[in-house]
C-alpha cells in the first residue's frame, strides 16, 4: 500500500471545508515559497510554482531561497518577489525552543501559507515558523524517502496534494522577459557568431567532477561537429567551471566562444538562441531544457529517471553501468568514471543528429 504523505498542518483541513474552495483561495493574499538550493534544484520545482500560481492567481508570492538563482522566477511569472534565504534572522527558525527575534515575526505575521522545501524531519522549522503567525504552513522534504524513485519533480509536486492543487504539467519551464530577449540578441550579435553556422552551447562541468563527461571527448566531439554540421561553439562557464572550461581550450586551440558567469536570466537567454545544447548532469543542463533548447544530457553516476532534465526536446544518454546510480559517498571516492567513460563520441553524434532532426534542424 502507498504510503500516505501528510504535508499540512492539522489547522489546513478545517479551513478548506468550513470555507468553499473559491471563498478560501480568494481569501489567500500573500503567499511564501521557501526553496533554498542549487540551481538544478530550482529548476525541478518550477512545476510545483506554476501549479501554485495558477490555483492562487490574485495572491502575491514570494520565494525565499538565494536570490541570484531566483531572478528567474521574479517578475516571470512565478514570483512576484524574492528574499534571501540566508539572512541572519533566518537561522532561528532551526533552533529548538527559542524565542524568537520580533524581526522574524514581522517577516512573516502577514503571510497567509508557506511552502517549504527545508529539510525538517523533526518539524523544528515548521514549528517556528507557526510560532511567526503564519496561518498555514506546508511542510514538504526536499528529497524523497530512500524507497521512492520516481522524477523529483513528480516528487515535489505531491507538496500539493493536500490542498487539492492540479498539476497538469510536470515539465519545467523557464519565461524570458524582453529584457532578457534583448540581451540575448545583443550577445550574440556582439560575439561575432556566424550567422551560417549551427549554434551549439556546450556546458562541460558541473557540481562536482564526478559527474562530468572527459574533457577530451567533449573536444574531439567539437571537432566532429565542426566539420559534421559547420558547428560554432557556445562554452557555459559557472562559477566552479574555470578550471575545465581552461583544460577544454588548451585542447581545441581557443575555437569557442566562452559565456561566463552571466546573471541566470541571461543566461537562459542567450541559451534559447542556440540550436543545441549538450552538457552534464548539472543545473545549467537543466535550465537549457526549461528554456526549449534541443538538448542533449550526458549521465553516468547518478539517475537520469530521477533526476534527469524534463522536456520536449531532451535526450539523455546514459549507459547504465552496474554500478551506476552510486550513493554521493562512493561517487567522491571514484577515480575511473566507468559509467561516463562508457558514453562514446559516435553515440552522441548520433543523439546529436536525431534531435536536430526531430526538432526541424538540418544536419
């Protein structure tokens, strides 16, 4: 039998059936949506927002995580304002029977229903931030129980069950302002790309080594799709990327166009204006998918069906290798990278080939 997942807060049912379901969403005016976490994590829960703000569309929404991650969501569609995650203040919330600072109560006394996506097993967080006066509060772990193993998304998207919230769409998307547009244009324009060519945007890192395909395939892979389609090459370098985007130069003898460390809306802009994308297992994969772009995602140690990039135009390659989906704690002590190592240049070019041709890009 499935197991039953218990969200809410006992105050929430009564509330649902002493009002009629228009009455009380009419009622909720300012909701907040707690998500710290990487990028990808973000991007996983877009889904969970989107049903969010279409069941309350007159209630003001926050999302609370780190903010240069949540300007893709503020003023494009699913947040109408972001806050910090990591302010000082904050750090109460996680504290057993404190008394709490009358700063954090006036943060969040106007708030008519929190979701959170904070890791709380023993409901020290969810306990406090009743303690704010916030009317209700939906707690919802952010990774699943060890016996689940279908997509995160699908996952947090169960957050919402509780309150009887739909969710016909469980893909992931990303809206671009025309600020956004404009700056993608203009950053094309202005990188000399030519016009004639393929645009290809290639992230090779990733949050950690492990999960990243060899440099030295994703150069010859360039080569090939150099002369193959008359490629010209987009390289994403984040933050963590410095390292492997120098090592993937020093290889193809500076043949690429490098996009480094843009604000993510952007990012995800200049990434719409390119044929295909190919990259790890990482958020910026995930992004690109959000976004519409043909993308090509390569994984080996962890588990495309949980936490593979959603989205019409995405294919994942992945070997499964017998010991791949690995635990975090195997994955830091692996140095041969079997499972990646088995994803070879000619399976990829030919993934590359179908998915232009699925999405009307002639190669």
């Amino acid at each position: 039998m499935k197991k039953e997942i218990k969200n809410i807060d006992d105050s929430f049912p009564p509330a649902l059936t002493h009002k009629p379901a228009r009455q009380y969403r009419a009622s909720v005016k300012r909701i907040l949506i707690i998500r710290p976490g990487a990028l990808g994590d973000l991007i996983v829960t877009l889904p969970a927002f989107a049903a969010i703000r279409n069941y309350f569309p007159h209630a003001s929404i926050e999302i609370m995580g780190y903010t240069s991650l949540l300007e893709i969501t503020k003023g494009r569609f699913y947040a109408d304002a972001v806050g910090r995650f990591d302010q000082a203040d904050n750090a109460f919330l996680f504290v057993r029977n404190t008394q709490l600072p009358p700063s954090l109560i006036k943060k969040f006394q106007d708030v008519d229903l929190v979701f959170s996506f904070v890791s709380d097993k023993e409901q020290v967080f969810t306990h406090n931030l009743r303690k704010t006066g916030v009317k209700h509060v939906v707690h919802h772990e952010p990774l699943p129980a060890g016996h689940e193993n279908g997509h995160i998304a699908d996952y947090l998207l169960k957050s919402l069950d509780s309150l009887g919230i739909t969710y016909p769409n469980a893909i992931p998307k990303v809206f671009l302002n025309n600020e956004d547009l404009c700056f993608g244009g203009k950053f094309i324009k202005d990188s000399a790309v030519d016009a004639r060519k393929v645009l290809v945007a290639i992230h090779p890192g990733s949050g950690g080594r492990q999960k990243c395909w060899p440099v030295e395939r994703f150069a010859a892979l360039m080569s090939r799709l150099s002369s193959d389609i008359d490629a010209q090459f987009l390289v994403i370098s984040g933050p963590a990327d410095d390292k492997v985007v120098e090592e993937l130069r020093l290889k193809i003898a500076n043949a690429f166009i490098t996009v480094n460390q843009l604000p993510l809306p952007y990012l995800a802009a200049v990434i719409a204006r390119c044929r295909l994308f190919l990259g790890n297992d990482s958020g910026v994969t995930h992004l690109a998918a959000a976004v519409g772009t043909p993308t090509i995602a390569l994984f080996g140690p962890t588990d495309p069906r949980i936490w593979g990039p959603r989205g019409e135009k995405v294919k994942i390659i992945y070997k499964n290798h017998p010991c791949s989906p690995c635990s975090p704690e195997i994955r830091k002590t692996c140095f041969s990278l079997s499972c990646l190592n088995q994803i070879e240049i000619e399976s990829v070019v030919k993934d590359i080939d179908s998915i232009l041709k699925e999405t009307a890009c002639v190669v």
